[in-house]
C-alpha cells in the first residue's frame, strides 16, 4: 500500500456533511447523561524521542528518504519559518517526541498530530474515550488531543497549543524549503514505521458512544476560542474550500486543501480590518485562498504570497485536525460551527 493511500484510510474511513445557514450560529447538542470515558492503560507501549537532532528541510530531501507524499506535522512560526516533522520516520513509532521545538503527540486513532508549547518527561500511557493519553514526568495523566490533564498532580491544567497543521511533505518544502527538519543521517539511526491502516483495538475498546451529530470516523477541525470549542465538519472529497464561522463571538476561517488532506485554521481579520475568505480554483496550489476585500492570496499556512497583504501572516486559531469521535469525546455537545 503506498503512503498517500496509507495516510487517507488513517485519517477519514466517512465523509462529513457540513451544516449551512445564513449566519455562523452552532448547532445544539442532542440531550443525553454524560458518562465517564474509560482508560486503557498500557503503558510504556511506545518509547518517547527526547531531542532528535535538527536540520533544514532542503537539506534533507536531497537525500531521498522522505517521500512527496509523506504526512508530516507542521509548526509554521518560529524561526528559519517553522519545520516539519516526517510523521512516518519520526512519529508513527514513539508516539512521542519531546523537543526543544515543541511537545509532539500522534494518535492514528484520533486522526491527528497534536503540536504543544516545548516540555519534557512525557510518554505514551494507554487511551481514554477512545483518545490517547500521555503521562507527564510528574505522574499527570493529559489528554493527547486537548492538551487538558484529567489525573495527577496538575489535574485541570492545560497544555499550550503552538501553530501547526498536517500536510504532505512535498507541499511543506514547496512553501518553506528553508524551514527546520530533523535529520535523517544516512536513513537508519531511526526506524521507520509504517503507518497504522486499522484501529487500536486497545483504543477501540476504550470508547463510548459516539455523538450521532456526525459519522464517528469524518474529519473535523476543532478549534478553541477562549473558553468556547467548536467543530467544523469538513467535506474531505473537495480539492479546496473554505469555511467561515464563528466561536466564541470571533470569526474564524477554515481552510480545506483535498490533495494534502488538510484542514487549518485563522483569524478572519487582519490588524483590525475583517476579510471574508474563499477557496479560489484558479489560484495555484502554493496559495489556493483569497480573500475578498484585497483579492491576496494565502497559502496553508496562512502567509500572503500575491496582492496587497503580501508578506503578512494571518493569526493562526489553536485547534486539531481529527476525527469527529475524539473530538466529541473530549469536548461533549461542542458546537458544530455552521458556516456561510
């Protein structure tokens, strides 16, 4: 099975239909008792990566050990413009990776890679709800998908999202050839794993009900407004698309691009002044949205290339690419952001 294959039987198994109206209002959730998600404990399954060493992106493609079409996890400030990670080399075996350049989590369950503020002594614990969860130096039991600690010592703290999204490989180069990657050597200091195409049955066994709003398996984008959470539910077989809604009382649009299966989200402003996004088909892929009011377009990673705004970064919204039953477990009755 090749990895593009690979990596769209691990992220969607059903399609979500988006909700439409004519203002941004969330849906309700349907009623029902709450019930406590149950843990899986298995503990030390997967061994953490402390501090692999770093690189540049251009300077390891040229080896040829990371395909086009590889899934790699993005941080897209910072500096040399942010750095990728090669989900396959780096990820899909550890689970973990704790970094000078962030905290690092993978889930194929859940559907996502999770990118928090740089910490370290944590590994991989068991699953909860269905979700993965990691243990801290300190004993805390966090949830790899919300960043939130439900045991331990620093129960009801939170992690600090940094931005990030998941593409492919050979889209991240083409925007960001200059930005950070980890070294590869000469291709076996780390073990390459394959991607997982089938559930835990660990994690399966860890999971309740799903919320019937939408197919347990869809890709969602949630995204955290202060207090607020919501969901957009994305429509994976469009080439490009984009959302708006709102969270919180703030606007936000989610962008869709099909090829590198990635949904991501921003600010719908910019220094004060609100823009109304939209995915242009005519725009090439290394920006394939514009927004209305100055006509720039954007990249994924939310960076203006061509128009009036060019050079200027749009503010990225703490949220996750997952599936839908993750999300939803971690946050019952979120909103579903119905969008323009």
């Amino acid at each position: 099975m090749n990895i593009s294959r690979a990596w769209t039987m691990l992220l969607v198994l059903a399609t979500a239909a988006s909700a439409a109206a004519d203002e941004p209002t969330p849906l309700t959730p349907p009623a029902g008792e709450a019930t406590t998600p149950k843990l899986v404990v298995k503990r030390d399954l997967f061994t953490p990566l402390t501090e692999p060493p770093c690189s540049y992106c251009s300077t390891q493609h040229r080896k040829r050990l990371i395909d086009e079409a590889d899934p790699v996890l993005a941080w897209i400030r910072g500096a040399h413009n942010g750095g990728a990670i090669s989900v396959r080399h780096f990820l899909a075996g550890p689970r973990v990776i704790n970094d000078t350049y962030g905290l690092f989590f993978y889930d194929p369950d859940g559907g996502y890679v999770a990118a928090y503020k740089k910490d370290y002594g944590y590994r991989f614990h068991g699953w909860r709800g269905g979700v993965m969860v990691v243990e801290g130096r300190d004993g805390t039991l966090w949830s790899a998908l919300s960043g939130v600690a439900f045991a331990g010592p620093q129960k009801g703290q939170r992690l600090t999202r940094i931005p990030s999204l998941t593409t492919q490989w050979g889209h991240w180069l083409m925007l960001h050839p200059e930005s950070t990657a980890y070294d590869l050597f000469d291709g076996k200091k780390y073990q390459v794993t394959p991607l997982p195409t089938e559930s835990s049955k660990d994690a399966e066994a860890s999971r309740s009900a799903a919320d019937a709003r939408v197919p347990a398996m869809a890709i969602v984008l949630g995204v955290e407004a202060g207090d607020a959470v919501g969901a957009f539910a994305i429509d994976d077989k469009a080439e490009r698309a984009c959302q708006m809604g709102q969270v919180g009382g703030q606007s936000i649009a989610a962008f869709w691009y099909g090829p590198t299966r990635t949904a991501v989200a921003f600010a719908a402003e910019h220094e004060g002044r609100a823009l109304t996004f939209y995915a242009d088909d005519i725009s090439p892929e290394t920006a394939p949205f514009k927004d209305k009011e100055t006509g720039t377009r954007w990249t994924l990673a939310g960076r203006g290339v061509d128009g009036p705004l060019k050079g200027n970064e749009l503010t990225w919204v703490p949220g996750i690419q997952c599936r839908w039953f993750a999300w939803s477990a971690e946050y019952p009755g979120s909103a579903i952001v119905a969008s323009k």
